[in-house]
C-alpha cells in the first residue's frame, strides 16, 4: 500500500524528528492522557540547541520538565488550561497563562492569533487504510495538527482506537516515531464525605433522561454512582472519566432518549485510568470530536434536560463565580465551565450548576464569601450562575434580586459562617432579617 511506503520514509528516532523544532518556534504539545511523553523526552535533549521556543497545550498529566528553572531561555510555557505540574511556574513568572474559554482555544490556531509551527501528538498505529486515531485525546489537537506547519507523531501501540472526528491520514504527518509505553493515567479523585453529601444533593436535580457534563474533580466524579436509579442518562460534555463506565455497564447511561446525537456519548477527550482507556478502545457509544464542537454552546443547548456540573473556589453573595485563581494567584483555567453553563441554560429543561464545598482548609474559611478575593477572576457572571449547590442545599439564583441571592447563599453556607455573611448582606444590601417569627427590616 502506498501510505504504507509513505509512513515507512518518515521513520525517525526521537532526537531525528525533533530537529525540526528550531529557535523562537510555537510548539503544541496533544494534553491530557495523551501527552506523547517520549517527544516532550526529546525536546527536552533539544534544548541546549534552542532559544526562545514557546511551548502551548492545555493541562497534561506528565511531568513538564520545560518549566523547570534550568530550562529558562531555551523554553517558555504558555497556558490555555493551567495543571498541577506547571502551576508554580505560572504563579513565579517563569511560564504563562492564557485565560480563554476552551471552545475558543482552536479559532486563535486557525486565525493565525497563536499560529503553531510544530504540533507533538500521540497516536494509534495507522489502520488499513492509513488513518491513525488520536485516542484519548481530540481535544484541541486534531484542529493545532491542521494548523501546523509540521506534524511529529509518536505513534504508540498502546493508544486506544476511538471513533468520531478522531483521524489523521499517514500523509498528514511530516515525522514519526515508534513507541510503545503506557498512557499518562490520571488518578481517580479521592471522594471524601463532604463530596458525598454534595453529590446528593445535586442528583437530586438530576431527572432520567438528563444529558450530563461533569467537569474535572472530586464533586464531579462523586455525583455519578448517586444516579444508579435513574434510567436513560445520557453524556455530551468536554470529558469523561473512569466513573462512567459502572452506569454504562449498569445500563444507566443509554442515551436512548436524547435528541441530539442520540445513543452516543459525545466528548472531546479521556482523563482517568487504564481501565477507562481499554474501555473507550473501539467502542462506538464513544464519539470523540474537537473541543470547538463538544464545548459549542449551541450544540450544547440542542440537547433537552442538559445538566452542567462544574466547581468553583469562590463564590461571592451576589452570585459571582470564581473558578481559575485563589485571589491573584492562577489555579487552573476558565475551561469549559461558561461555554457549558451557558449551553443548559439555554437547553429545554437544562440546569446549569455551580457545586462547591462551604469551607476550604479544614473548614477554616468560606468558599462563599461577601465578596471575591482580591485578585479573583470572575469566571461565571452573576448573570449566567443559575444553580449554586453545596452539602447544606441548593439555591437557585437566577431571576432573583441581590438580596434575595445573597440570603439564598447565605441559607447554603456553613453554619458558621453564616452570621457573618448575613451582617455583611445587612450593612450593604439592607437585608431583611427574621427574628422571633417577626420581620425586621435593617439599616
């Protein structure tokens, strides 16, 4: 077969295909669970030849050794979603974040505002007809691979085959180079009590039939074994993790009533375990498309009964959502968090909702709080936040006036905290407070 011919000349070792990589270049490297780990390895042993070369991804599992100290001058990170392994450089200067919502990170590759000269993936080994899949990860990669002006491949035995927009032609690619290791794993949050009780409490707004997105962390993942009794849920969201797979097996998760896409879980890429990546390997309930398609809000809102799930840092009285610093220290990304918000609440019975712990540090501080910290990015407007969700309860806010947020809030705070946040609502807003039975009006 000709492609084969084709994939044969552009055999390279590692250190070989990673020449192309020269001073002052853009470089995309494919996040998630599918960093092509031995490329960052060889960019890494490229690095005493180069200068200035920018290196661009959202978050990745593996370690990020281009942000170590050592390694300023030759590279410098940028950020479009900020992970563990890069967030104290971020936060000391020596690499960058840029905060934009996910479904939008792939216009500024094909505008030409970030155009990228090298893009690093991982991928299947190529099928038949010369079509290798991303697997686990779509995400924002297969667009930055069309954008690019040269293509590396790692090309992994152990990469899962996965269907939708999840193929690149052999001919596609300017280099590859064999490897066979296992996939960067994710591991599974640890679920504490306090994600239990508000994983009650928000599937207790989850109905069957629902189409769900699940963000990333603890919360997320502990809402999903609450919905064992529910019937014909259905997934269209930016990921999935291993919790998914007991209500697919259970057959919870059927998709049989969704109207958008029916009878398949739509996402745009893999965060979890081995387990999770065998699963996903040629099984056709999984349809992997780019994030600009899976985070579209108007896609998003084509499914009816769309429930967002997504957590915060802060939230303030009047309803303003903080989810990507801890005042102006950056955390994590804006992500998907508005563009699916955005999408329920415009979906034909949808939910858009915020879940977050009351305290933070051992209990020693309020997530909700009179106002932002310092610093604190507003993620989510007070205008989109519709439900706020924590283990004392849920408060609806959408529609509601700033005194009647705040009290909402106020009702789902830690009991201690409480008092406080209502003295502080009383001296701004004049809140109407209730002693005895009687309604006292403050001032």
């Amino acid at each position: 077969m000709s492609w084969e011919i084709d994939y044969k000349k552009k055999l390279r070792t590692p250190e070989e295909a990673l020449r192309c990589v020269q001073s002052g270049m853009r470089v995309y490297i494919q996040p998630g669970c599918a960093e092509p780990e031995t490329l960052v390895e060889a960019l890494m042993r490229r690095a005493p030849h180069v200068q200035d070369v920018e290196i661009v991804h959202m978050m990745t599992m593996g370690a990020a050794p281009y942000v170590a100290p050592e390694m300023a001058g030759h590279f410098r990170h940028n950020a479009v979603f900020i992970g563990a392994n890069v967030r104290q450089a971020i936060n000391e200067g020596r690499a960058d974040y840029t905060p934009i919502y996910l479904s939008e990170i792939e216009d500024l590759f094909e505008s030409g505002a970030m155009p990228i000269d090298v893009a690093l993936l991982q991928l299947s080994p190529p099928d038949s007809h010369g079509f290798c899949s991303f697997g686990v990860g779509v995400d924002t990669s297969l667009t930055a691979a069309k954008c690019a002006h040269y293509v590396v491949a790692q090309i992994n035995d152990q990469m899962p085959r996965t269907f939708g927009d999840s193929f690149i032609h052999v001919t596609e690619l300017d280099a590859v180079v064999d490897s066979s290791r296992p996939l960067c794993a994710m591991k599974r949050p640890h679920i504490t009590d306090m994600h239990k009780a508000i994983a009650r409490n928000v599937a207790d707004l989850i109905e069957d039939g629902a189409v769900l997105q699940t963000g990333i962390g603890g919360i997320p993942d502990a809402v999903l074994p609450y919905l064992m009794d529910r019937k014909d849920l259905a997934i269209h969201s930016e990921l999935v993790s291993d919790g998914v797979i007991p209500l697919i097996e259970a057959g919870v998760i059927t998709g049989e009533r969704k109207n958008f896409k029916p009878r398949k879980i739509i996402l745009g890429f893999a965060l979890g375990t081995k387990r999770l990546f065998d699963f996903v390997d040629n099984n056709p309930i999984f349809e992997f498309h780019p994030t600009s398609y899976c985070n579209d809000p108007g896609l998003i809102a084509r499914n009816d009964k769309m429930v967002a799930i997504n957590s915060a840092l802060q939230v303030d009285l009047t309803g303003q959502v903080c989810s990507d610093s801890i005042g102006n220290q950056f955390y994590s990304g804006i992500g998907g968090q508005v563009d699916f918000l955005r999408g329920a609440s415009r979906s034909k019975g949808g939910k858009a909702i915020i879940a977050i712990s009351s305290t933070a540090k051992d209990g020693a501080i309020s997530r909700i709080v009179p106002m932002l910290s310092p610093g604190a990015g507003v993620v989510t407007s007070r205008g989109l936040v519709r439900y706020v969700v924590t283990e004392y309860g849920a408060a609806y806010l959408h529609g509601k006036t700033i005194r009647e947020r705040a009290q909402g809030l106020i009702d789902i705070a830690h009991p201690r905290f409480r008092e406080e946040l209502e003295q502080f609502a009383q001296k701004t807003w004049w809140m109407q407070r209730r002693l005895s039975g009687e309604t006292v009006v403050t001032s």
